[in-house]
C-alpha cells in the first residue's frame, strides 16, 4: 500500500518555456491542421499573442520536470503499474510561444478502492505565469494496479 | 471563428462529432516524444508484453487532445473555461476514435454565459474510452 503520509507532499517547483517549435510537434501528433495553431500570422489574425498552447498542451510542463517520475519513485511505484485515471484542467488565461511558466506541483490525496488492489493518487498542479498570476490548474488522477497477493 | 451566441445554444444540441484516422504505432511515437509522457507503455512492445498487456496502447491524453480538437472547433479556445475526462477504456493500436458531445446545461458562472458539455471518445464498436464535461463561455 502506498502510504499515505505523502499526502501534501509537495515537488519541486520547475520552470517550463512555451516553444513554438513543440507546439507545431504537439499539432502534428495530435493531427492539427489548422493555422492558428501553426502558423504565427494567422495566430496573432485570430487574436492570439501568438501560437496558442491547445488545452491539453501544458501536461508537457509537469511531464517535463520529472515531477511524475519523481512522484513514483517517492511512492515506490513502478511506472508499468500506474493507469491515467482522470485530468482535469481549469483555464485562467491563454497561453502561448514565448511564455515562461512556473509549475507547482503536489500530491494532494491518496486512497485505495477494491480492497488495495487498485490505489489512486492525485496530483495537483498549479500553472503560473511570469507574474505569478495562476494560468491554469490541472488536476491529475493516476490509478496504481497492485498484483493480488499485495492486495490487502 | 465565432464564439456561439447563447440565444442558439440548446440544452440537447449535439456538437459536430469528430472522427479521427485510426491510432498507428507512428502516432504514439510522435505523441510520446510532443507531449513529453515517455512512458514505455505507450511505444515498446517489448516492454508492453512484459507488463502483462497484450500490446502497446494509447495514451489517454492522446484522446483527450483529440477532445481538445473537437471542442475548439465548435468554440475558440479563449472561450474554454474547465475540461475534465475521467479514462474508461485502453485504446489499442488501430482503434478508430470519434469525439462526441452535446449540451447539457445552459448556466452562468463569474458573470458569463456558459454552456456544460457532456463529452465523450468511443471507438468504432462504440466502446467509451474517455468521459468528460467541458465549460464553455458563450457570448
């Protein structure tokens, strides 16, 4: 069982700069075609500063500080065991190339379904720009499957 | 693109779904690398079959990009206010996967008109592999 002193644990804090160059690689993964998000005229002609970040760009900024591998390493869980349970994003201002974000992350809840076989942790970050105005918040919920005989 | 007016927003509208081409391994190779989750999982078979899975599969903010997609081509993103999924399913290698959404609540929210999306990725046989909700500010 993952013990659950960790709750409240905070990671550290880590910088993530917004790049147009991973923004056009986020496009082409994700089949994204239009010119908004590739093209920095027709971004700024849509009113942007320029590219914007999609709204599931910036789980780039947490996966990049190492703060998931940092978090399962801390918990003593082996990454082939952890599922994506849930994520939710709350946006508080576009995003886009040029910024420097901060990410603060921390673990904020623990618990166990089915007896221990399934354990869930949730992570909650907190994005913010260079004037430390929060940008967005995301909220990721990662599923631990534990082998039956560690099941309580 | 136009933000839509909430005089021609209704509760039961459905959003033009979104079909995408199916997940190839050339997919998650180019999503592991742009999205930065490098989980094994996701790319090496080897690695798959020795976590006990029968192959590798895609990782769930894949589909919730392809989500991110659908909704901001029914509203700008500067509209987007909250966009949460909760992961039902593993999607395989070669899965054929189509966002879909409709309106569920028209309500306010720090002085705006918003609109509550339920929405949702299913595979060709109609298998849930994302569940979600999105808010949206109408104008």
């Amino acid at each position: 069982m993952i013990d659950t002193k960790h709750i409240g644990l905070e990671l550290p804090a880590a910088t993530f700069e917004v790049e147009k160059g991973r923004l056009r690689f986020f496009a082409e993964a994700t089949g994204e075609t239009r010119p908004e998000y590739l093209d920095e005229r027709a971004a700024r002609a849509a009113g942007y500063r320029s590219l914007p970040a999609p709204p599931t760009f910036l789980m780039a900024a947490d996966l990049d500080a190492g703060t998931t591998t940092m978090l399962l390493d801390t918990l003593g869980v082996p990454i082939e065991r952890i599922l994506h349970g849930e994520q939710s994003f709350t946006y508080h201002a576009p995003v886009c190339a040029g910024d420097v974000l901060s990410v603060e992350a921390r673990i904020s809840d623990i618990y166990s379904k089915k007896g221990g076989a399934l354990e869930f942790v949730v992570k909650d970050s907190l994005i913010k720009d260079a004037q430390g105005q929060t940008v967005l918040e995301v909220r990721s919920v990662l599923v631990v499957r534990n082998p039956k005989e560690k099941a309580a | 693109m136009k933000t839509p007016h909430r005089d021609e927003v209704g509760i039961g509208q459905e959003l033009p779904p979104l079909r995408l081409p199916p997940v190839t391994r050339t997919t998650l190779a180019l999503f592991a690398g742009a999205s930065g989750d490098h989980n094994p999982i996701h790319i090496d078979s080897d690695f798959a079959k020795s976590a006990g899975m029968p192959d590798v599969f895609a990782h769930g903010m894949l589909s919730m990009a392809y989500l991110g997609r659908f909704l901001t081509q029914w509203a700008p993103q500067t509209q987007l206010r909250r966009f949460s999924v909760r992961f039902a399913a593993i999607t395989p290698v070669g899965a054929r996967l189509t966002c879909t959404g409709k309106v569920t609540e028209l309500t306010e929210g720090d002085g705006e008109a918003l609109a509550r999306l339920e929405i949702g990725v299913i595979d060709d046989a109609g298998e849930v592999k994302l569940v979600g909700e999105a808010l949206v500010a109408l104008a």
